[in-house]
C-alpha cells in the first residue's frame, strides 16, 4: 500500500489521530507481530536461513505513521516470539534526491552468482522499490549483506530494473533451479499488470513477458508473487499461484489470486480472464508475499493487517499470523487452500495444561456455552479449533469479546462476522454436512480459517478494555460440537 493510497486513508484517520495518542495496550497483539512502536506496513524480504525467520517490514522509524519508508527487521525461531532488530535498510537522503525503500524480497544468493559473497559465504540480496518522489519515479533497486541480514550495502550500480515509471514497484525474486536463473515478478500498478523478469545474476534482467487485466481490475495492482506448489500434495501435478494485492469481493482492501501454469517465460491462467478468485474475504488482508529458502517445498506466507480507523499507540499496523499455502482439487477447480502455519503447532502443543482447553462432543442449543472464567482465555487471546455437525440450528459459531459474533447461518451457507453494525460474510457449504472453525483473537485482530482453509476472512475489532469473554453458541436450535480445541495465548 503506497503513497497514493495512503493520502486518501491519512486524509480520513488525521482528524480522530490527533486526538487518540495515548496508550492502547488492550489493543497490541500478543502473537501477531507488531513493530515495537510507529507505523509498520507491507511485510518485506521473508527469507528462512538457517532455522531463522527472517521478517523485514515497510516501516517509519520516526513516527505512528505512514512515512520515511525504510525496512524494518525482526527474527523469530518459532514465528510467535520475535525478536526486533535495527532498520535493515534505511531511506536514503541526498540534496536532490530521497529515496524510501519501499517492498520487495530477499533471497539468500547460494551460487554467488551476484558476486557479492565474501570469505566464501553466500550473501542476502534484498530486491527493493526505490521510490524517489521528487523525480516522480519508482525502479528497482539491490542492495546486499554479508552479516546474514543486519544490514545491507546498496549496489553502486542501481537501479537494476527502470522503466521511467511514476508506479513500477514491489519486485518479489525467486530461484528457478531448473533454468538456473532468477525470476522477477514486479506490478505495473495502474496498468493492472505484472511484469516477468530473469536474471542470472541479480544485476542484469530481462523482460520476459507480462501478464494482466484478468481477474479483478478495479483497484490497482500491487504486492505480486509467482510461487510454485504441488496440487494435492502430488509433485506429478505442479501450478503455479499467481498473487495480486489489490481488492476484495467487496472492492475493499484485499488480495486475489490465479493458478496456472508458467513455462518459463509465460504465465497462463487456468481460469477464464473475468474469473475473480480471493485470498480473503475480510477487508483488512493486504500486501501478504510468500517466505524464500523455506525447506521441503513448503510455501509460507505473511500479510499485512490495513489498520482501520480507530488509531492505536505507540505502534500502528500488524502482520497476520503466517499462513501455509496449498493447492486442492475441488468441484470448482484448482483452488488456494490457506492454514495457520505448522511451524507454529510445536508452540501450542508446549503451552502449560491450564492455558489449554478440550471439550468432548457435545450437543449445542440456545443456551450459549461459556469457555472463558476467571482463570483463563479472558484476554481476547484465544485460538480455536472447533468441529460442527450441522442440526436444526439457524446459526452457530463463536461469541467473542462480548460484542462480537463469529457465525455460520445454514440457509445462506455463509460464515460471518459480526461487530456491532459491521458485518463481513462469504459463502461456503457445509463438507459433508460439518463446518470446521478456527478462529485465531489476538486483542485487534480476528482471522477465521473456514473447513481446513477453504476461505479465510481476516478483520480487526476494536473492544473496550473490559470486553472479554469467549463462549459456543446456537441459535434457533441446536447443533453438533464434534470437537473443540483452544489454546490461550496471553502472556
């Protein structure tokens, strides 16, 4: 999310932002990342190096608010706990020039083919936007470090990639191994379109082909990725997910995606060119790009929580918890298949028994089951991972913080969130007449992972400091509690 955007978003939030710079704890996240204060966006550079998250982030180090892009940076072993390092790469102030760092992707350079490895260890190269607003123009800078990650050495040669361009930004480079070459995907924004690059050096590239104006072109196109995954797990059967932040269903903040094939040179969607298929359905998921040098052909993926309205303090902005990405089969097609990251089981599995809960099968009706008391999941932290089996019940789901509604309505076949007036929705049947649940609070946030990931709808919610609570519901009825898992996470 860039310049253009944010003017009209600062332009909304000024007036209420002036007034609201006090403290909001109850409104940090516990294990959702957040930059220890002042404004955090687009998630940045994720690479995976030797049993390390690396979490690079677009980032004002100055102030709680959109400004001085620079690449803050972060690491974490077990992607809840993060430990918060110094901006990586720092804007760049000359007399005619300021350059902001704006999106893009790292990659651990394990041939050197760069050059830039030293003492024979293989370099990071961060592939970054250069925005200089007072040339009026975006281009593709590389940068490097020989300190595994801390700080980086901008490449006297840049940019790398200009097409004298006003909006040419957020290039994500993977490694093709069979072509023992680099790709870049790279957005044309306004043009609704995305560029392929190669390269084998990360200095040199070729324009390879372009792809675009298919799907969902009603707001620009940012934030793009290419990544390959196996349908079904079967490596005989290999797509290729295509990416694009850019709407909703709703025409909201959003991303949506294409699967394909790409021999190389040329990305061909498998869906005809007015299909729109969505990453979320919420209004808050934005700028999410896949981890590099992950092992085992896992694909990992972080997003950007788009803050709302309500301003909070001292940070501003926060990642949506990293997510697994899947290709299935299904009646409709080949499609995107999102789950909470495995990596992150081991740390719930070693959560003290009191910070757990199980609850046996068990029939639901009006009256709504509370699962919070005093000595735990009172502090809007949960995780739950719960089994329905549909019965006479209207409606069914979650109630939480007192004022919010997680719920799934059988005659529409749609799950829904409800705040007060607000209500965010999307439609999936019923597999095999049960509905699977996991709904991950964590203070501001609330992402909804629909029937193993089918659909998710991310959103943030804003309660006040004595809205808690956490309990099972049905109404107009009754319903099957198949099973029920959840883990507090409250510090």
């Amino acid at each position: 999310m860039k310049k253009r955007l944010f003017s009209i978003l600062l332009a909304g939030l000024l007036p209420g932002w002036l007034h609201a710079q006090e403290a909001t704890p109850q409104w940090r996240p516990v294990y959702h990342f957040t930059a220890p204060k002042n404004w955090l966006n687009d998630p940045n550079g994720l690479i995976y190096i030797d049993g390390v998250y690396h979490l690079y982030y677009q980032h004002n180090p100055f102030e709680n608010k959109w400004g001085h892009m620079s690449w803050g940076h972060a690491t974490s072993k077990d992607l809840i706990n993060w430990k918060h390092l110094p901006v990586a790469i720092p804007e760049i102030e000359k007399k005619d020039t300021t350059t902001w760092i704006f999106s893009g992707s790292a990659v651990l350079d394990e041939h050197n083919s760069s050059g830039f490895g030293k003492n024979g260890k293989a370099p990071i190269v961060a592939i970054y936007t250069a925005d200089q607003p007072k040339q009026q123009k975006e281009s593709q800078f590389i940068a490097f470090s020989n300190d595994g990650g801390l700080t980086y050495t901008n490449y006297s040669g840049n940019p790398v990639v200009d097409i004298q361009k006003k909006d040419f930004r957020d290039p994500s480079v993977i490694w093709l191994e069979d072509q023992h070459k680099w790709l870049m995907t790279v957005a044309v924004p306004a043009e609704h379109k995305v560029q392929f690059y190669s390269s084998e050096n990360l200095k040199n590239w070729e324009l390879l082909s372009e792809f675009g104006n298919q799907g969902d072109t009603r707001k620009i196109w940012e934030c793009p990725s290419l990544t390959p995954l196996y349908v079904d797990g079967d490596p005989a059967k290999k797509k290729w997910l295509l990416m694009v932040s850019s709407g909703n269903q709703d025409a909201a903040t959003g991303m949506q995606y294409f699967t394909g094939d790409f021999d190389g040179k040329t990305f061909t969607n498998d869906n005809k060119p007015e299909s729109q298929l969505f990453v979320d359905y919420g209004k808050t998921f934005y700028a999410a790009i896949p981890y590099n040098h992950l092992p085992d052909n896992r694909q990992m993926m972080i997003g950007w929580l788009m803050p709302f309205e309500t301003p909070t303090s001292p940070w501003r902005g926060q990642m949506s918890i990293p997510r697994d990405l899947q290709l299935k089969t299904t009646a409709s097609g080949i499609r995107l298949f999102q789950q909470p990251s495995a990596a992150i089981s081991t740390y719930l599995h070693k959560l003290p028994a009191a910070k757990k809960l199980t609850l046996k099968a068990q029939t639901i009706n009006s009256k709504a089951l509370e699962l919070n008391s005093s000595k735990g999941f009172n502090a809007n932290t949960n995780w739950v991972d719960a089994e329905f089996t549909i019965g006479t019940a209207a409606d069914f789901g979650f109630k939480i913080a007192q004022q919010v509604v997680v719920g799934y309505n059988v005659q529409r076949n749609e799950l829904y969130i409800r705040d007060g007036k607000d209500v965010q929705h999307v439609s999936i049947p019923p597999a095999n007449n049960k509905i699977r649940l996991q709904v991950l609070v964590d203070k501001s946030s609330v992402e909804i992972f629909v029937n193993d990931g089918e659909k998710v709808l991310t959103t943030l919610i804003f309660p006040d400091k004595a809205a808690t609570g956490l309990a099972v519901f049905a109404e107009n009825g009754d319903v099957q509690l198949n099973t029920l898992k959840a883990w507090d996470l409250s510090k």
